[in-house]
C-alpha cells in the first residue's frame, strides 16, 4: 500500500550536482557553444558580448530620449563612449568572477588536503 500523498514519506532524490564551470552567458547560442572552453575564448566571447550590451544601451538611449538622433549618436562621441564604457563594465564583472573562482578553487584544493 502507498501512504498518502504529504505525509512525509514521499520523498524525491537529490539533485545532482553540476559539476561542470559555470559557461560564458555566449553558450546558450549554439553556435558559440562549439568552442572548447579556454582563457582566449572567454575573452573574446567577454568582448562581443561587452559590445552587443553597449548596442542595446544606444539602441535604447535612442528610443528613449527625445532630442538624439542617429545622426547625433554617430556623428558624436556618444557611440564611442558607450563602447568604452560596455568594456570596462563587462571586463571588470570577468576579472571578478575570475578572481572568485582562483579563490573559490584554491579552497576547495586546500580543503581536499
């Protein structure tokens, strides 16, 4: 006989865990999700994401804003600034999370001794 359904006794197994790295935001597209995973590919895949970012945000400054045209946007130093800026933002959250996993694993190796 089944006991009742939430009584306790129905219990599902544990999940298990990913022990894979966390990928690059670029691999849910399957055509970058073909390269083996390494430094040089995060970087470049950091660099067009980075870029594809600052598109959106003038694309959106664009839409948003009442007195900028694509004349203005192009002809000024808007669109540089914002390429600039996506670069520095998207470079600097990679460098974290490098960091944190450098340290993240480290530990783990230590704590394995």
């Amino acid at each position: 006989m089944h006991a009742p359904s939430g009584t306790g006794t129905d219990t599902l197994p544990e999940p298990v865990p990913d022990r894979r790295p966390p990928g690059h935001p670029l691999e849910l597209i399957p055509f970058f999700a073909r390269w083996r995973p390494g430094r040089l590919r995060d970087l470049v895949y950091t660099f067009l994401f980075n870029t594809m970012l600052g598109a959106l945000f003038v694309a959106l400054a664009l839409a948003l804003s009442d007195d900028a045209t694509l004349a203005d946007v192009l002809e000024g130093r808007f669109l540089v600034t914002q390429f600039v800026i996506a670069q520095c933002i998207g470079f600097a959250i990679y460098a974290l999370i490098s960091a944190v996993d450098a340290t993240v694993m480290r530990g783990r190796e230590h704590s394995a001794r």
